[in-house]
C-alpha cells in the first residue's frame, strides 16, 4: 500500500495522525503484525494507523450515504403503516449512524495515541495490548487483563 500523504493533509481531522516517522513507513502488501518483532515499530503503528484511517473512511462513506438517502426519501406516504414503518427505520438508521459518530471520536483518539507513541499501552498498566485484542478492536486503550478488572468493577458498583 502506497501513502497518500497529499490527502492526509488536506483533511485538517488527519494532520495529527501522521506525525513522526510513521507516515514515512510503506507496509508490505501482506504484512499482518507479530508477536515476533518489536512491540509497536515503526512498521506496526503504520499498519494500525492505515487500519484506522480505512475504518474512519469506511464510516464516514456510509453516514455520507445514510444522509443521501434520507434527503431522497419521501416521508410523505399515503398509507399509516408504510410510514410508521419508514420512521422506525429511519430512527434505528440515525441510533446506528450516531454510534458510529462516537466510535469515529474513539479512532481520532486512537490516531493521536499512533501519532505521539502512546498506542497499544494500556491506560491503567503501561503494559503492551495484546497484538489480538488490537487486531480485534483496534480503539482499544486497555489490556484484556485491565478491561476485565474494569467491567467487574462496573458490575459491583452497579449491584450496590
């Protein structure tokens, strides 16, 4: 994959996720981090920015589409149940796209933590996240370890 470093900079939500010297990393066409080489290089946090700028992409494209198609459709129907059927689905279309707006926040966050080195550290611990759980959630700000010290904690506060 080739850098679009032109793009990046013109889009003022991406000019601080490529600080440093991982903009100038090119990954191999198949490269999938491993346990095996140093946690977090260079090469590693590229692979995880562009993880994250496609995702970011990839959302932006379908609440631009979601807008599109709500601005093309006619709430005006005739019949009570094909509109009230409409509005539900507009309204679960609009609780989706608002989801999606809070985990585009997340990604931003993620970006800033590639551009200033903090990514892939545990909040709580300072420990390394799992390559998985990165891989999986690539957002993630705690270890399994934490996350899970963590839920139990929101559980006990909430039988309280």
């Amino acid at each position: 994959m080739s850098l679009n470093s032109e793009a990046e900079t013109k889009d003022p939500e991406l000019k601080g996720a490529t600080a440093g010297s991982v903009t100038s990393t090119i990954l191999p066409h198949d490269y999938r981090p491993s346990d095996d080489e140093e946690f977090m290089n260079p090469v590693q946090l590229e692979y995880f920015r562009q993880k994250l700028l496609a995702w970011r992409n990839e959302l932006l494209t379908e609440s631009s589409e979601t807008l599109q198609s709500m601005q093309q459709e006619n709430l005006a129907q005739p019949d009570l149940t094909d509109r009230a059927s409409m509005e539900t689905d507009r309204s679960l279309e609009l609780r989706t796209r608002d989801r999606e707006r809070k985990l585009i926040s997340k990604i931003d966050a993620a970006l800033e933590r590639v551009a200033d080195g903090s990514y892939g550290y545990c909040e709580d611990t300072g420990e390394p996240i799992a390559l998985k759980r990165l891989e999986a959630r690539p957002i993630a700000t705690l270890s399994l370890e934490a996350q899970e010290r963590h839920e139990k904690s929101e559980l006990t506060r909430r039988d309280d």
